[in-house]
C-alpha cells in the first residue's frame, strides 16, 4: 500500500472571517485531493495578520506533505500573504525578477500602466518557484512543502491544476455507503464494535431526517478494497439484524 500523502490548507482574508465573501476553494481543493489519494487532514481560515498566517503555515507545514494557502497575493497594502510565508520560513521577501519581466510585459501587452501597486504581486520568498496563472499573468509561488495561491476561485483553480501533476499521491481512498433506517442512538454501540474490529477501515455515520423519522447514512472507507468489503459486510449484518429485532 502507498504511503499516505497530506496536505492542509490555509484560507487568508479578514473579507472571509466577515462573511463578506464566501469561500469556494476549500470544497473545490478537497474533492481534487481526495480524488488523486491526497488527504486533506485540516483547514484554518485566518485574518491578514501576519502572525497569525506564519504561525498557520509553521504549524501545518510540520505535519503535513503538503500547505496550499488562497488570498493575499495580490496589489494593495492587505495583501500580505508572501511577506508573512517568507518570515514563517526565515527567508527574505522581494520582487522576483522573473515575476516582475512577466507582469511588465502583460501589462504593456493591455496598455495598462505597470504600478507599484501592481508590482507587490511580483514579490515572493528568495528561491520559490513560479505556479503559473493563466488567467490573471501573476504568479503564485511555492517554496518548501507550502504552494501560495491566488484566492480567486477561478484563479486558484486553474493554479491549482498547474500544481497537481508535480505532487506525490497517494493509494486513493475508497469509500462504501450504507443507508440505515435506524437512528444513531440505536446503532452507536454495535457501530462502535465493528470499527474496533476493522482497524484498516474509517466508518462514519451521519444522521438524516425525512418525513418526520430519523435515519443514518453509514459511509466505510479505506485504501484496501478487501478490507472495505468486509467492514461493509458487517455494517450490512448489523443492519438487517437490528430490522429483524425491530
């Protein structure tokens, strides 16, 4: 079996912690990890403060394979995202030449003046590496284990294709639904029993609601197809057991 890959994300806005915008990336970045084997283990949602986005960023890329972070790497003063990711690394922050050649010519291009303004989005940590944006020409970067994008849905998105062929996967996990008519209450313990006896196996239970009765959605998953067989066998066991008692 593959090792497992993680990863974590960091979503960077004082306009998302005030539900001034609301947040696309997070589902769209969780379905193309999962998708490729990839885990995405834990999300934080942080203000543009730069402790608070190095503190985030140290934290998670200790422990994970990978951080992908969205917002804060474009022209007015809040964006502050790539100065706080080069501190948290010890690594000083200036403009990229190459970044900088790019704008410049993409912006002459539309006949659009070059600005300083428009020139923060060149910065970036000493050694990172461009993550192409085909949208908008400004580049995110990576540097270390940590991939710094734009939080423009459509932007993170098209980096985040740019990203994914460079990235180490993982032995996908497989996932198994049971619908159960019973409520959670009735099947807690019993539930409890065949997750202690399938150890290879993560089995999760998600209560539901419908026409006025109470009922689960029994979700098995893992990396081994046998033993994602046999742990649903049980749930199924388990199920029918308790509809023969009802």
């Amino acid at each position: 079996m593959s090792q497992t890959v993680t990863a974590a994300m960091i979503v960077i806005g004082d306009e998302i912690l005030s539900g001034r915008t609301k947040d696309r990336n997070v589902g769209h970045l969780a379905e193309i990890l999962t998708a490729v084997g990839i885990d995405l283990t834990e999300v934080r949602i942080v203000a543009d403060d730069a402790a608070a986005i190095g503190e985030a960023v140290n934290a998670l890329r200790a422990r994970n394979t990978y951080v992908f972070t969205s917002g804060g790497i474009g022209p007015t003063h809040d964006d502050i995202t790539a100065e706080a990711v080069a501190a948290a690394l010890g690594l000083p922050c200036a403009v990229d030449a190459a970044a900088d050649a790019l704008l410049a010519e993409h912006y002459a291009r539309r006949g659009i003046d070059y600005t300083e303004a428009r020139r923060r989005m060149a910065r970036m940590p000493r050694g990172a590496t461009h993550i192409a944006n085909p949208v908008s020409a400004a580049p995110g970067f990576r540097i270390a284990n940590v991939h710094v994008m734009a939080g423009v849905p459509a932007i993170f998105q098209a980096m985040l294709d740019a990203v994914l062929p460079t990235l180490r996967t993982g032995a996908r996990l497989l996932s198994e639904t049971v619908p159960c008519p019973f409520p959670e209450g009735t099947i807690g313990a019993p539930l409890a029993a065949i997750q202690t006896a399938h150890p290879d196996t993560i089995i999760g239970s998600y209560p539901k609601y419908d026409d006025g009765r109470f009922w689960t959605e029994i979700v098995v998953r893992s990396r081994d197809g046998a033993a994602l067989a046999t742990a649903r066998a049980a749930v199924e066991a388990m199920v029918a057991g308790l509809s023969q008692t009802d």
